[in-house]
C-alpha cells in the first residue's frame, strides 16, 4: 500500500469589500471553479494584513493529490 502523495497551489483574492455590509464585488470564483474541475480541493485561508491593520485579500490554499 503506498502512501498518497499531494501538491498544493494558491489564488490570491483581492479584498471583495465587505467592511459596513454586504459585498459590493463576488469572489473570483471563476478560478476557484477551474481549480475545483482540475481535482483542487480548498484546504485553507490565510488573510494578507498590511502592518496598519487592513485586509488586502486572502490567500486561498488548495490541494490535491498526486497521480501515482
């Protein structure tokens, strides 16, 4: 029985303006559909924070495994 083996990728969302109600913009959740049809599975989220405080975006972790 051999151990799965992963890759794992990134897409950098800009901030989606959600600060004093809903979001003004979407998501870009046309590249996180073509990263789920190539077998990308999301793992994880990290924010990008400017030293002031502010959320720029996110950074969005995915991984999926590799074909043995």
């Amino acid at each position: 029985m051999s151990e799965k083996r992963w890759e794992y990728g990134q897409i950098f969302v800009r901030q989606p303006d959600v600060f004093g109600g809903l979001p003004k913009t979407g998501l870009e959740m046309e590249k996180m559909n073509r990263a789920g049809g190539e077998g990308w599975e999301m793992v994880g989220m990290v924010p990008f924070t400017l030293p002031s405080g502010e959320v720029r975006g996110a950074f969005i972790l995915f991984k999926r495994e590799i074909a043995s």
